[in-house]
C-alpha cells in the first residue's frame, strides 16, 4: 500500500476497544440531555462516539480490517449493522489483555499486516489525519504513537508487521508507551488527538466538527451548541 511519503507501507489492521456503554465516559454523563442524566441518553452518546470512529478509520485508505473489542452485545448488534466485526473482551481482566487477545486474533488472520490501537471518543477524527499517521508511524519505526492533546495519554498505537503492539493504555500511557521503546509522532492532527472525555473535551470536538452520528445524538438534546457549520 502506497504512503504519502512515497513510500509503500503494509496493510494496517486497526483494534477499538469499547466499553460497556454503562461503564464509559461517566464524566460525559448528562452531556446529550441538557445535564438530566439519563442512561439511555448517554449510551446513545458513547455509542454514536465510536461508531464515528469506526466510520472515520473505514474510510482511510491505510486501513485493512476493523475489529471491535467489546463485551457489549447493545454495541455488538450496533455495529454489525455498520459491517464491522467484534470480538469479546477477553480473558476479561483489563484494556491491555483485550489488546493483546485482539492482536492474536488479527495477526492469526493476516500475519503480515501491521496492527494498529486507535481509541472509541476521537469525536472529530479525520481519514486523512489517520492515514498521515499511520503512514508516519510505519515510515519511522517498528512501534510508534500519538498521544492525546494534553501530551499524557494514547490515541493511537502502530506497530509494523511482526512487531509485538505491546499495549500500556491506563494513567500516563503516553510515558508507558515511550519507555517500553515506542516512537512518539509528531504531527498536527487535531481530530486525532482529541480524546472526548469530559464535556470541555467535546465542546473542543463540536469546534473541530463532529462525526454524524455524535452530531445527531447532540442536536436532540436540550441547549446544544453544535454549529452546522463544524459538524460534519
């Protein structure tokens, strides 16, 4: 596969983890009904965050195949509609196993592609800044990452084929993912690096514009402020 650099780059076979849409983005709760907390509301939310994120990543040429990591079967159903495959949470004790039983998966499947970890919330993500990325991350080194807008945390994790993703999402990912030998990229990808996980992290997203579906969880509910004119 061809690179914007020029150069010709493998296949990159992309994970999402996704919570238990009861469990994610507590900090957002309240966030899609005017502050009411309404469970139903904020799944719908959690929910239509990934799924743009699944849209945004299908749409970049750099990428092969999707798979979800989820023991949702709400999120399961959701995205089988969308053609996209999941596989549950398991051995059930963490992000990081997940990862690594999703990375077997794939790698089983088509050990010669490279793999790749990209976050649910990126509510503003673009194809094109995924595929500047990936395409950076294979061209620089075995394993490289993007780290969030606060320079602490991961949205995205790359490695090439053969190369173990060895995965340390959690508090400070970022640090975790430098000292275990991980490339850090540089790059001016503000959809990408932009986690949602309180409500001043989306009112940065609705500027940057958001996927479809966030846009139209967010028209519905009481006050919103998403502008037409960066909502995608």
């Amino acid at each position: 596969m061809g690179g914007q650099d020029g150069r010709v780059h493998p296949t990159v076979d992309l994970l999402v983890p996704i919570k238990p849409l009861a469990q994610a983005k507590t900090r957002l709760r309240g966030a899609a009904d005017g502050g009411a907390g309404d469970r139903q509301a904020h799944a719908r939310l959690v929910l239509a965050l990934a799924r743009d994120v699944l849209a945004a990543a299908a749409a970049a040429a750099t990428i092969g195949r999707l798979l979800a990591i989820t023991s949702d079967r709400d999120v399961a159903v959701a995205l089988a509609t969308d053609g996209v495959a999941t596989l549950p949470d398991e051995p059930d004790a963490g992000l990081n196993p997940a990862l690594r039983h999703g990375e077997r998966a794939l790698r089983a499947a088509s050990p010669g592609n490279a793999v790749a970890v990209l976050q649910a919330d990126l509510a503003a993500l673009r194809p094109e800044e995924l595929d500047t990325a990936v395409g950076l991350a294979l061209a620089t080194a075995p394993r490289a990452f993007c780290s969030d807008r606060a320079g602490t945390g991961t949205t995205l994790l790359v490695a090439g084929p053969g190369q173990p993703l060895d995965p340390r999402f959690g508090a400070g990912s970022a640090a975790a993912h430098r000292l275990a030998g991980a490339v850090e990229l540089a790059g001016d990808w503000p959809g990408l690096r932009c986690d949602v996980d309180t409500p001043a992290d989306l009112a940065t997203a609705v500027e940057l514009g958001l996927g479809k579906r966030t846009r139209t969880v967010l028209a519905a509910r009481t006050g919103c402020t998403c502008r037409p004119d960066v909502c995608r």
